[in-house]
C-alpha cells in the first residue's frame, strides 16, 4: 500500500507544533501500525531527518505506554491499544491523521509523547493497600466471592493508557481511577483504606487537572481493556460512603 501519514511534530513542549504530511509506500497490511512507523522513521534518519517520537514498549498491549489519537479516534478505528493496531484496517491511498493525546493534564512533551506521570500521582495517592509482605498465603486462606474476584480482576486490567482522558470531552480520568477503585475496593485485603483511597485519588485526580464525569461514556467506547462504566457508579458509591462516614465522624 501507499499512504499518507499526516503527523503531529512538536520539537518540544513549550514550541509550537503542526501538522506534517509524509508519504509512505511499500506499507504491508502484515505490519502493525507502530511498525509502518517505525519503517517512516528510519526513512527520515536516512534523509538526515528528526523521527517522529512516540511512546511504546511491549507492543503486545499490556504495559500501556503506547496510544496516539488515529483519524480522531484514541487508539484508531479498532477498539485496541495502538500497538496492536494493524495496518490491514486502512486501505491504499489512505489519509491518516496522527495526534498526541489532547488533555490540559497531559502535555506534549515532543511530537506523539505526553506525560502521563499525573496516573501515577493518581496512584500515589490511594493505589495500594496495606497488608504485611512475606511467603504468599495458602490460595483459598480467604475466600472471595466469585462474582467480586471477577469484577476486581476486570477492573485490575486496566493499563494506564490514558484513552479515556483522550477520548473524553471533559478530559477526565475516570474511567482510570474507578478501575483502580473498584479493584481494591471489592477485595478483603484493600478494607482497611477504602475510605481514604477514594478521598485521595479523587483528590488527586481533580488537583491534575482532569475534568468531572457527566456520564457521555466515550471513555468505555475507546478502552482497550473494555473496562465498564460501572467502575465510575461504584467510584461514586464510595466517595459518598467515605464522604458520610467523615461527617458521621466529625458530628
Ligand atoms: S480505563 Fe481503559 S482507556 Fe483508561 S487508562 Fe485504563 S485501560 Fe486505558
Ligand atoms: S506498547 Fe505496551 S500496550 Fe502498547
């Protein structure tokens, strides 16, 4: 195939950035779509050319690193991580349009990368739980119910690729948080902090910068891990519990 690849190029945060128009032939539908990059970027390394700086690292879509906004859409046309995107979803003659993901707590920090690192302040602030290190316990030394050892493993399978924010009107994050919520909320071990890790990483999420829910749910449409929207119901249904708890403490 030939195709046009019109690209995001920002030299640096503070610099202004633009779209740049590259031509790109002898694409096979077999590539994924992070290696017809990677084929442009050696193209432009040999002309003596800045390649094009995009996050990636597993390419097997589990570690979340990567993720560009396609044609308008966080990760492409599939509802996949864009490393596991293929280029057999476009036809010869395409036009696709390649954006950073847009979200005021995300900056550009050059071309297709942002900085994420206000997830891991998320984290930092509720995601983990307490309980003592050491040999691991015998498997069933506390039972869970099946249908909440489902839930929190869905929901643990989040990756932290920001679609969400991305895919977002309001730019908020969460889809990301509820997922982590609801992962330690529903097991016996993540008790003890259910209260202050909802307090925190609301707390968190709001002082970045990501916007409020108003439930529009394009977040759920482009997660590649089709995490539901019912983590944010139950994000909700904690924070409310946490919040009267609080005041039922302080009367
Ligand atoms: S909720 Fe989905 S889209 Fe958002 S960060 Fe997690 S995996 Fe990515
Ligand atoms: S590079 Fe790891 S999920 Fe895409």
């Amino acid at each position: 195939m030939k195709i046009t690849v019109r690209v995001w190029r920002q030299p640096n945060a503070q610099a202004e950035g633009r779209m740049v128009s590259y031509d790109v032939d002898e694409v096979s539908t077999d590539m994924s779509f992070l290696e017809m990059l990677d084929v442009l970027n050696e193209r432009l390394t040999l002309r003596g050319e800045d390649p094009i700086a995009f996050d990636s690292d597993c390419r097997e879509g589990i570690c979340g690193m990567c993720g560009v906004v396609i044609n308008g859409e966080a990760h492409g046309p599939v509802q996949t991580t864009t490393c596991q995107l293929q280029m057999r979803s476009f036809s010869d003659g395409d036009v696709i349009d390649i954006e950073p993901w847009r979200a005021d707590a995300f900056p550009v920090v050059k071309d297709l990368v942002v900085d994420r690192s206000a997830f891991d302040r998320i984290i930092q602030s509720g995601g983990y739980i307490s309980a003592p290190t050491g040999a691991a316990p015998d498997s069933h030394a506390m039972p869970i119910p099946k249908d909440d050892a489902d839930t929190a493993f869905d929901a643990a399978t989040c990756i932290g690729c920001g679609a969400c924010v991305a895919a977002c009107p309001n730019g908020s994050a969460m889809l990301f948080t509820g997922a982590k919520i609801t992962h330690l909320g529903l097991m016996p071990q993540g008790q003890p902090e259910r209260d202050s890790r909802v307090i925190g990483m609301v707390s968190a999420h709001d002082e970045e910068g990501f916007g409020g829910c108003t439930n529009i749910g394009e977040c759920a449409a482009v997660c590649p891990k089709e995490i539901p929207l019912q983590v944010i119901s139950r994000l909700n249904r904690d924070m409310l519990h946490a919040l009267s708890r609080c005041s039922n403490v302080s009367d």
